[in-house]
C-alpha cells in the first residue's frame, strides 16, 4: 500500500515525485483502489501521475463510477489511449454506462479491429455470454504443426488475454479442437496439431446466460470457455476473471432480491440520495403487505381484549415461522442457483423437506406450548395448546412453501430470487394469525374458555 508521505504528499500536491513513484511501482489493483477513496477533485490529479501502461492497467480496476469522471476530466488523446488499450470485453461494459454522445466519439477514434470488436460484444444481449466475451483469443488453423502453433502463440502473446488454451479451427472459424499449452509444450514439433488436439470441447452459445456459463466453467475446472455463435464459429472466450465477476454479480442480485433490496454492486458505497431511491419501493411495499396482514387481525380485536396473552404469544408465532420460510427458501435458491438442484428434483427435495418440517414443527410446537405456562394462568392453558399446534402448522406449510415456489417460478423460466423474503413471510403471517385468532375465538365464543 501508499506510505504516509505519498498520501501528505498527494494532499499538499508538494512533493508528487515520491508520490509518482510509488503509484507506478504498485500493483495496478492497489493503485485503483487508493485512487478510488480519494476525494473527486484528487483522483484525476493521481491517476495523471501514472504512465501509459500502468495507466491502462490501472484503469480497468477502477470501479465504472470513477472511470466515468475520469473520462470526463482526462483530455481526449490520454482517453483515447485507454480505451484502445482495454480487453472489449471491458470496454463494451464501460460504453453501456457512458452517455450515449461519449460513447460516439470514443469509438470513432478507435482503430477499426478494436471498433469491430466492441461492436459485436454489443451485438449480444446483456447478460449473455456474448456480451461476457472476450474476442482476443489464440486461433490455430488444423493444418498447422506444432512447432508453428508455439510460434504463432509467442507473436501474439502481448495481445492475448490467455494463452493457456488454443483453439483449432477450418478455413470458415468452425470450432473443431482445443489444445492446451502443457500439451504443446510437451509434443514433438514436428507432429500436426489435429494429432495433439482434443476432440471434446466444451463450448458455450453466444446467448447463453451468463449464469449457465459460469456454471459451466465450475463444472470443468476451466480457466476459459470457448464461444461460438449458431453456426459453431469461434467468435470469442470467456476467462476465469470474467466468470468470478459474473458469480458476485449473480449472489449480488439474488441476496438483494431476496432481501427486498436494490441497487447492484456498490450499494454499499451508494450517495444516500440513491440509497433511498433503491429501497423506499422496496419498503412501501412491504409496508402495504403488513397492514394486508394486520387487516387478518382486524376482526379478531375482542378476542385478543379478552386473551391478553395473545399480545405476549403471536409476535413468536409471527417471527419463527419467518423465519423458517427465509431458511427454505434461501437454502432452495442456492442449490438452484448453483446448479445443485433443478426443478426436476422437486418432488426428492419435498420429499426431505417434509421429514425435516416435520421434526422441526414438533419441536418448536412444542417450545411455544411449554413457554405459554410462563405467561398463562392454569385457567388459561389452552391458549398454549392452541398456540403450539398452530406454530407446528405454520412451520410446516413454510418449509413446504420455502421449497415449492421457488421450484415453481424456476420452471416457468423466471428467476426463483424474485420470491423475497418480506413477500414470502408477510404471506405466512396472514394466514397464520388466521389460523390462529380463528381457532382462538372458536374456543371462546363456542366452547366457552376463559382467559383467567
């Protein structure tokens, strides 16, 4: 990291020499990341200190916020450089945040492969292993030995993103092999590449889900994954540092999703202007979810004047079958996130989920029951027993819920991380109180129980 000087020395804009040094002999993440706590006006100031290549380097570790306003405050031959020098795969990102007329005159001083490339990343729709892509890339022709494969892999090692697979195609780009490094490095020069090659390839379709791809590279212990477009053209790769990107963007949202919050990746570090704008939707609605739950208790008012205890009993009732409905679901959305499940294991998950609903309702039946004696008179025990079954009830139909809607809304091809937590637990509320103040008032007003 920065030593003290080099930060005094940034903030008097004195002695910048020292400072320079230290910026251009980090490694470019930590220089992005000191660049980015510095305060606007100071980060354009830094980022000049840094030459040309740890420049580029440094640039794409900055988050799109801050490349945005350097973007903005940099000339445009030092812009122009950057961009030029950045992975498309990067710059096609860059270009969806920037204003529409920035974006056109910055891919207007592009060379014309690096303006192609970005063009036909942006050609895909988000979200898709097209748009994850990267078009620099390592392309052999079948016919090539394999000592001329390693000479070809060396002139093109500076403009590569990886090197560490190749990829074998026809006259036309169709995709046939792919061959590793280690595999060249220890064949005989002189043997034909399609003799060294490996016939099974795992690929990935340009409108894949970048999520499927992610997955897909998990599976394999791949470090890149070949893309091709319907016709089985290589057009692009995706690499290991694109998939750890895309398994943070996706456990982002689904955490957000579920907890009833937006905003994406930074929304810790998010003006609060912004962080209301994210969340007061998020809240209103669920706002108007609990007064439709706390309608269900609305006409249950003179039971509850005549059970006191109610008041003490249904906030534990309310909060463990939460609770437990958030513990299903989550558990749920990840194996389905992560590949673990599919929607096609849905009766084997019901299957264990009932056995352990189960158990767990019993058990906890049975703690509400045996805490009810702490708040009720020996006239009033079945309050507790009323209160135990009910809570063995709604634990129950949770975990079953918990399981089955994600399943269900994965089917119908929508993202299971849409079922949030307050939705799902305002539900069981509902019908839980239901329930209960209704099986409450029948014991009062029918069989006559006193509260006393």
């Amino acid at each position: 990291m920065l030593t003290q000087e080099g930060r005094v020395a940034l903030e008097d804009i004195a002695d910048l020499n020292q400072l320079k040094w230290e910026l251009n002999s980090l490694p470019a993440v930590d220089v992005g990341d000191y660049i980015s706590d510095l305060p606007r006006e100071r980060r354009a100031i830094a980022f000049r200190l840094l030459n040309k290549a740890q420049a580029i380097d440094v640039f794409e570790y900055l988050p799109q916020e801050v490349q945005e306003e350097l973007i903005g405050s940099l000339h445009d031959t030092h812009v122009c450089q950057i961009v030029e020098a950045m992975r498309p795969d990067d710059r096609a990102e860059l270009f969806d945040e920037l204003p529409a007329g920035v974006v056109k005159r910055l891919v207007q001083q592009l060379s014309s492969a690096e303006r192609q490339a970005t063009a036909t990343i942006l050609g895909y729709p988000e979200a898709t292993a097209g748009r994850v892509m990267t078009t620099e890339y390592v392309r052999l022709r079948e016919g090539l030995t394999v000592g001329e494969a390693l000479s070809k892999i060396r002139l093109s090692d500076q403009d590569k993103e990886t090197i560490y697979y190749a990829y074998v195609t026809d006259n036309n780009r169709k995709l046939l092999q792919v061959v590793s490094l280690r595999q060249l490095l220890f064949s005989i020069p002189d043997a034909l590449i399609r003799d060294v090659a490996s016939n099974r390839v795992i690929k990935a379709y340009t409108e894949m889900p970048q999520e499927e791809v992610a997955r897909l590279m998990q599976r394999y212990d791949l470090i890149a994954l070949p893309v091709v477009d319907r016709e089985d053209r290589l057009v692009g790769i995706v690499t290991i540092d694109d998939v750890i990107d895309i398994l943070e963007e996706e456990a982002t949202e689904d955490i957000q999703k579920l907890a009833g919050v937006g905003g994406g990746d930074e929304e810790a570090l998010s003006p609060p202007l912004v962080t209301i704008q994210n969340r007061l939707p998020w809240l209103l609605g669920v706002m108007a979810l609990y007064i439709g739950a706390a309608s269900a208790i609305a006409p249950f008012q003179a039971v509850i004047s005549q059970v006191p205890v109610l008041a003490v009993i249904m906030p534990i009732f309310s909060n463990t079958g939460g609770t437990v409905a958030i513990q299903a679901v989550t558990v749920t959305i990840r194996g389905l996130s992560v590949g673990e499940v599919t929607p096609l294991d849905t009766l084997k998950i019901l299957r264990k989920e009932i056995l352990a609903a189960l158990g767990t309702a019993t058990a906890l039946g049975l703690a509400l029951f045996l805490l009810s004696f702490i708040w009720t008179t020996p006239g009033s025990r079945w309050v507790g027993i009323i209160a135990g079954l009910v809570m063995a009830i709604n634990v129950f139909v949770a975990v079953i819920l918990g399981t089955l809607l994600p399943m269900g809304i994965k089917r119908l091809k929508l993202d299971p991380a849409m079922m949030s937590g307050p939705l799902l637990t305002t539900t069981l509320d509902a019908v839980g109180f239901i329930i209960f103040l209704s099986l409450i008032s029948l014991a009062v007003h029918v069989f006559g129980f006193k509260a006393h």
